[in-house]
C-alpha cells in the first residue's frame, strides 16, 4: 500500500526541474517562447502544424474527411512539431497557439491568415467553413458540440491522469492510478451507454464528435494507449469497440492517423503530409478488430 505521509506539501510550490517523468525536459510553469523559430508555410490554404498524438489526429482525420468529400479547398499542408524537442516553444508556433499545445492550424484561404488553436475549436472552424461534420438542426447540433466538449474536459483524466501515472510516472503509485482507472472506466461506461441507443455520438451521423473521441477512447480500447486495454478490461465495453471498429475502417481516419506520425512500423509513419500522393508510398497502419 501507498505511504500517505509520504510526502508534505511545502507552503510554497517551487519548481523542481528533476521532477515530471518522461516529460521532464519540456514542462515549465512559465509560458512564451523559449527560442527563435519561424513556422514554415506551404502552398495550401490549410497549414497544420501538429504531431499524431490523439489531439493531432482529430484534425489530420477531419481534413482527410473533408477531402473525401470532395472540398478541395481543405487542402493542407502538416508540418511536424516535435513536442520532445521543443518545437512547440518555438516564437513562430507561440504566435499560432500561445499555449504551446498541438495542433495548431493557420487558415490563409483568405486575405488575413487567421490562426486556430485547441483542437476541438479548429474542429469546430473546419466544420463551419466547409458546411460538413457538424449539424444544422438546432437539437442535432447540440447533441454533436456536446459530444465533443464532452471529450475535451474528459479526456485529460485520461491521459494526464490515467495515463501519465499508468505509463509515464517515474514510478507507479498506487492511489493516482486507483483514482483514474477508475474515472476512465466510468467515461467508458458514458460512452457505451450512449453508443448501445446510436451508432455514433451525435446520433445516426458521424460526426466532428466522433472524429474527436476517436483517437483516445477508441485508441485505448483497441489497444494503441498506453499498453492498458487488459488493465482496463475493455472488452466490457462492446459498444464502444463496435463504434471503434467501424470507424477505424474508414479510409479517412487510416490515412489521417498516420500524418506527424512519428512512432511505430517505418510505413506507418508519414511525418509530413503537403499532397495527397504523399500517402502513396505509405502502408496505412489499420485497426484490426483484435487490437
């Protein structure tokens, strides 16, 4: 059992630059840029500026989506930012998003680039701008922005809590693990609940909501976060990995899952995507309904 005594907070945090884990060498208390660094611009409308983390996914997923559709308006440029090296202290990235977080997009369509941050508002901007993914219908649309706020205050006790303590910590603690397996298997249960009456989040449509709970709770169940889908005994939850399945066969999402991606099998990994003929040489990394 975990010592409760252990450990006495002082009257006064200071930071300790030991501290943090794996991540150690990048988290601050302070934000602003760290060092001079202009983001390099491509030929698109669209300039993404991400790493396929399930953040970044979202919106490589939404603009593959839309592409498929036929806009080719949301043709895009993605430009690696490697949060391990710092790159998201950049000036140039800091100016896009000043809370040094991918993704971050910069929309050039028109005469003043306008720059979008937080992945659930940049999913939000593309869905409006190209009239796809989010519905009209005034219940409708608040089912779908429901959905999708839902994933942005649920998913960081996922993964800044379960997941950090479950993989990341410098070692694992009982009760902050406890304490979060806990609260994600609770959001799981939200999910499949809602999934048992309709086949996506927002209802009968697929959705910016899906698009946006996908890398992370579909992730986790099919087993690609944290190692943890034993732990968490995902197969109690079968209507989220029928939903997941389905979306992970969807040509879209294997092409977006893959952009800024830099871990996993060589021919899983296309870190920057700037045409459509990138992905040619690329064996798409798919979901397989075991895992």
């Amino acid at each position: 059992m975990t010592d409760d005594t252990a450990y006495a907070p002082p009257k006064v945090w200071a930071w300790n630059k030991a501290n943090g884990g794996r991540f150690a060498n990048i988290n601050r208390p302070v934000a602003g840029a760290t060092h001079d660094k202009e983001l390099p611009v491509g030929k698109h409308p669209l300039q993404l500026y991400s790493l396929a983390t399930p953040n970044g996914q979202k919106v490589t997923i939404m603009l593959e989506e839309l592409l498929a559709l036929g806009h080719a308006g949301a043709e895009y440029d993605a430009w690696l930012i490697k949060i391990g090296q710092g790159d998201q202290f950049g000036s140039g990235f800091v100016a896009a998003n000043p809370n040094s977080k991918i993704p971050a997009l910069v929309d050039r369509s028109g005469p003043t680039p306008v720059r979008v941050f937080e992945s659930g508002a940049i999913l939000v901007h593309l869905a409006e701008k190209f009239g796809a993914f989010l519905p009209t219908a005034s219940a409708a649309r608040a089912e779908c922005l429901s959905w999708l706020f839902w994933q942005m205050g649920s998913a960081p006790y996922l993964g800044g809590g379960f997941g950090h303590f479950y993989a990341y910590a410098p070692f694992k603690m009982e009760y902050p693990i406890n304490r979060f397996a806990m609260e994600t298997k609770r959001q799981l249960d939200v999910l499949d609940r809602r999934l048992a009456e309709s086949p996506y989040l927002a209802g009968t449509d697929y959705t910016i909501a899906d698009m946006a709970v996908w890398p992370w709770y579909g992730g986790l169940v099919k087993g690609l976060l944290y190692g943890a889908a034993e732990f968490l005994a995902v197969h109690e939850y079968q209507h989220v990995l029928r939903w997941a399945d389905a979306i992970g066969q969807r040509p879209a999402v294997q092409r977006g899952r893959i952009v800024n991606r830099m871990v996993g099998e060589p021919s899983s990994q296309l870190h920057e995507r700037h045409d459509a003929s990138d992905f040619e040489t690329k064996t798409q990394d798919k979901i397989a309904p075991g895992g």
